[in-house]
C-alpha cells in the first residue's frame, strides 16, 4: 500500500470520529492534517496535532487516554 492509499485508508476511519489526535516523531501526521482540512467532509472534526517522541504501544495508549482525559 503506498501512501496515499494509506491516506485515503485513514481519512475513512477518521471520519466516523468528532476528536482526533494525530501524534507522532515524523511529519506524515502534518502531511495528512493538511490533506484532511483542505477536505470539507471533516470540517466537524476536532484535530489535534502533537509532535512526540517514538513510543511503544503501551505508551501510546497512556498518551491517548491523557491527551482525551482532559477534554
């Protein structure tokens, strides 16, 4: 699967959300944050966009449930 169909594969799941975190140490979540806003169909959707250091997947979701635990 190259990118763009990665893209379009995530733009799918994200649209059955209302808050959004796109986290990560790469700048593919910037990539695809400013596919998703320049597309009208996710203008309801709250994205957030926060840069981070790698992390294991115990720690990601600590970090997820952190980040929406506040809101």
């Amino acid at each position: 699967m190259g990118k763009k169909e990665f893209y379009n594969h995530l733009e799918g799941i994200i649209r059955d959300y209302t808050d959004v975190l796109l986290f990560g140490p790469t700048d593919a979540k910037t990539e695809l944050f400013n596919i998703i806003k320049a597309d009208h169909r996710f203008a309801d959707i709250k994205i957030d966009v926060l840069d981070t250091d790698k992390m294991t997947e115990n720690q990601q979701h600590a970090f997820v449930k952190k980040h929406f635990s506040g809101k």
